[in-house]
C-alpha cells in the first residue's frame, strides 16, 4: 500500500484531493513495474532475447536522404553563422 502523504512530503508537493486517487493508482502502477524489474534473473534469459548471438552483425552503411541545413536552421529560433545558437550553459 502506497502512503501517499508521505511520498508527497518527501517530494514537496501539494495535491489535490481529485488528484490523489489517480496518482496514488500511478504510484501503485510504477512501484509494480519496479518490483517485476528487479525479479528479473538475466542469467535465465535466452541469450539470443538479449542480442548476445548478433552482435557482430553489422548493416550495410547506404546514405539516406535528409533535410538541407537551410531546412534545419529555418525551424530554430536562434542561428548564428549557419549553425544553431544556443545559450552558454556555464
């Protein structure tokens, strides 16, 4: 059973009581995935499952068409020289 009062203190957020029920059922949903994530035994599993048995596959390398740089910067807010401009983040 999923306290809901307490995971909502730890992360600091304020629901409302219609909210609750739906994220309470979300919580309930994502702690179930967890549970089934950590039964998982990859020494059970079939290697070829894993892609153990193709990994020295390789495909062939064929060029693809693709948008024009000009069709790239039309669609970006900021460009600078013919290339994307974006903030400095330091």
């Amino acid at each position: 059973m999923v306290d809901f009062d307490k995971i909502s203190g730890l992360s600091m957020l304020s629901v409302s009581k219609s909210e609750r029920e739906a994220l309470k059922h979300d919580i309930e949903s994502i702690i179930s995935f967890a549970d089934k994530i950590a039964e998982f035994d990859e020494n059970t599993q079939n290697a070829a499952a894993l892609g153990a048995v193709c990994a020295d596959e390789l495909r062939e390398d064929v060029p693809q068409p693709s948008f024009s740089r000009n069709e790239i910067l039309s669609n970006v807010p900021k460009t600078s020289e013919g290339f994307i401009s974006v903030p400095k983040s330091f």
